[in-house]
C-alpha cells in the first residue's frame, strides 16, 4: 500500500506538526504499508527528514493544483489529509482553498481520508484569526 499524508511535519513549524509526526510514525509501523510520502508546507529552511516533501506554501493560492499534481506523480493507493482550518493559512481565502484540496483529490479519482481537528461551527472564527 502506498500512502500520501497531507500534514505539517517538523521541522515545520506550523499547527499540527506534532500530531502529523505521530501519525506519520505510526502509519509507517502498519505491516501492509509499503511507501509513505509525508507533504509538508514549506514553512521551515531546515531540511526535511526523508520521505517528507515541502510541497505547499502557506497562503498560496495555487495550494489545490500543487497538491493535487504531486499526488497524481505519486499514483498512490490512498492521501490522508490531517487538517484544520487554517491548516494551508491566516487567510480566509487561502485557507478555504486548501480545505478544498481533499475535495479535488477526491475529484480527481484518488482515495481520501480526512481527519479533521476543528469544525467550523465550533469555534469562534475571531479567536482563531479569521
């Protein structure tokens, strides 16, 4: 099985960071897993470990195409995509942009997976910097 996970990974210094290195460890303990590439965002000058790309910039505009070309190179079995809202930027539009990416992946005939760590609905979008 070959996996794309979408996350911020270190040395990235973006949110979830942390629960994307824990998720990517573990997914690469599971015994059916063949080749895992972690996309990052390009937030960091530090190198990052093997199999994680920076592959997006955060508040991009071109975040969709750019991840979702990558991931068709990759032709994997499946993209888990471990997000939150302002997972892709502070920008509204930038943000919402990338909360679409599992959307065109999807479109596009790849299996997607989606954790998701706030919803909207829940929180106070002022507190959060939107």
């Amino acid at each position: 099985m070959r996996i794309v996970l979408v996350s911020p990974h270190p040395p990235s210094r973006s949110s979830l960071t942390e629960y994307g290195f824990h998720l990517a460890r573990a997914l690469r303990r599971h015994p059916d897993l063949e080749e895992l590439v972690v996309f990052s965002d390009k937030g960091s000058d530090d190198a990052f470990p093997p199999g994680v790309e920076a592959v997006w910039a955060q508040d991009s505009y071109a975040i969709v195409p750019t991840i979702l070309r990558r991931a068709r190179q990759l032709r994997p079995d499946a993209v888990i995509f471990n997000l939150q809202n302002a997972s892709f930027g502070r920008r509204p539009v930038p943000a919402a942009l990338g909360l679409l990416t599992p959307l065109a992946c999807r479109l596009a005939g790849l299996r997607t997976i989606v954790v998701l760590h706030n919803l909207a609905d829940l929180i106070d979008p002022v507190q959060v910097g939107f």
